[in-house]
C-alpha cells in the first residue's frame, strides 16, 4: 500500500515522500527498495501500473516531489546532483541503508547522480529515456528532438525570465483542462507513443500526475529545465554501480542518441535499445527493466 508523507530533512527542507512500505520490501536476501526518480513534470509517487507485481518480487519503492512540485517548496538554482542529497536524507529518516535507483525521461539525471554520489548506498541505477548534458561534447543535442523541446530548453539556457513566463502559463493551461499537455504533445508523438497515451487510463494517469505536480505552480518544471540545461554538478565516470541504460529508439522528445552518448561516458554501463519502442514505452518494457535492476543489486 502507497503512503505518503512529509519527511523534514533539516535546514527547512521538508520533502513529500511516498513509500510502499518496508513490508513490501519482503525478509528475504531477494529485497529491494528502489527511490524512483519522475520524469518532468510529474510528482514522485512512483509507477502505479507496478506495483502489484512489485510487491511480489520484494520490492519496495520510495519516491519524492522534487522541490516546486505539487507542495513542496522551490529551491531555485537548484542542479541535479542536488537529487542525491534529497535521497540520502530521506534515506536516512526512513531507516533505509542501500537501495536502488530509477529513474525516466528528467528523472534520469537524477537517477545517476544518486549513483556517482553515493557509492556506498546505490547497489544499481537505471535510467529510461534520460538526457545527456546539456552542450556533451561529441554529442548534437538537439537532433531528433521534437520541435516543443528544442524551443523550451534553448529557452532554458538562453532566456530563462522568458522559460519562466511560457512555463507559468503552460501549467494553468494544463490546471485548468489536464488533458490538455497530452493532447498537446500528442501530434508531435512517433506512431507507437500516440498508441500507449490512446489507452484511457493511461491518458488519465498523466494527466492527473500533470496536475497534481503543477497545482501549486509551474516552478519544479521551470528549475528541472533550468538544471538540465546547467552543469549537473557530478561526474559520469564516477559512477561505479551497475547501470542499465534504456530507450527507445523512436524517442522524439529524448532522442536515443543521448542514452548512447552516456553509454560511452559511464564505466562498463549496459545498454538495451528498444527499436520498436518511443518515450512512453516505460508502462511496457519496465517490468523487465525492474527484473534486470533485482539481479543487478
């Protein structure tokens, strides 16, 4: 069962965790907890569709809104690596000592920086149509990438006020009708995706998952755009722990070639590319994934 709550890590910094509990988590040598890490915009709670099988196979999930999303205070400035920092205090006052990671879409930068800056708690990461730093070298970051995309993070690194402004009212738009990011993102979306988001409950839980995560305001997702488009604050290459990245290779709004540029830059990283498969296709292909990360930790 899903609980939620507010955890205060000092300093004021109060963060909404959701967890399923210690007792999903099993007795056994085969437990495992995983923090997930959401994409953007979305609130922590982690993958609904999951958790029934989860619960089978021992495995317990955390996850928080990062700062500005849903109720929790923005922290503006904010990098990614600052992500590690949320994990390891929540980590400590729930009594958790190592754990997995997972992260999708922005949730994977935040995923890996949890494993580069927690070498002794991370056991495994993975990360599910990630992005790769903004300016990689050898790396054309925007080619594939849808046109929505493109315009709002050559905003973020160009013109924030601007990103801030689009942002704000983007996020009443979707308050006021949240079905209306889906049906805006859907005539950019690659055949396969427009097929997973047609599915009612599927539109339905992103679009309720939008909502909640911008029904205070659209700061998480201003700071998430911001962050990404800044120096993450951490190295790839000290990321030790067993890592699996995956994607699709039809993604149009984190096009495959950033997974294959972080495959390059992190130690012995296992890559899987789904060639049939876009950005939403982490609803289909993470039961595996999650089989992958049980015998990996």
């Amino acid at each position: 069962m899903l609980t939620e709550t507010d955890i205060d890590l000092g300093g004021g910094r109060v963060r909404h965790v959701y967890d399923t509990g210690a007792g999903s988590a099993g007795e056994g040598s085969g437990s495992l907890t995983v923090f997930w890490h959401a994409g953007t915009p979305n609130t922590g709670d982690p993958p609904g569709p999951l958790l029934p099988d989860s619960e089978k196979l021992g495995v317990r999930w955390v996850g928080y809104d990062r700062p500005g999303y849903a109720g929790t205070p923005a922290v503006p400035g904010r990098d990614v690596a600052s992500a590690a920092a949320d994990v390891a205090g929540i980590a400590d006052a729930l009594g958790i000592d190592r754990f997995a990671v997972m992260g999708h879409s922005g949730g994977g930068p935040h995923a890996l920086a949890c494993a580069a800056l927690m070498p002794r708690r991370v056991v495994a990461a993975v990360t599910g149509a990630g992005l790769a730093p903004y300016g990689a070298e050898g790396l054309d970051w925007f080619a594939g990438m849808a046109d929505s995309n493109v315009r709002e993070y050559t905003t973020a690194a160009n013109e924030p006020h601007v990103l801030t402004a689009h942002l704000v009212r983007v996020a009443a738009e979707i308050r006021a009708n949240p079905v209306s990011h889906v049906s805006t993102l859907s005539p950019e979306m690659p055949e396969v995706d427009r097929r997973i988001v047609a599915d009612a409950g599927i539109r339905a839980l992103l679009a309720e998952n939008y909502a909640e995560a911008l029904r205070e305001s659209a700061d998480g997702w201003i700071d998430d755009a911001l962050a990404f488009c800044a120096p993450w604050g951490f190295d790839l290459a000290d990321i030790r722990v067993p890592v699996l990245l995956w994607h699709g290779q039809n993604d149009v709004f984190s096009p495959v070639a950033h997974t294959r540029w972080l495959a390059d830059q992190i130690p012995d990283a296992n890559l899987s590319i789904r060639p049939d498969a876009a950005h939403f296709a982490a609803i289909v292909v993470m039961p595996d994934v999650l089989s992958w990360l049980i015998k990996a930790a």
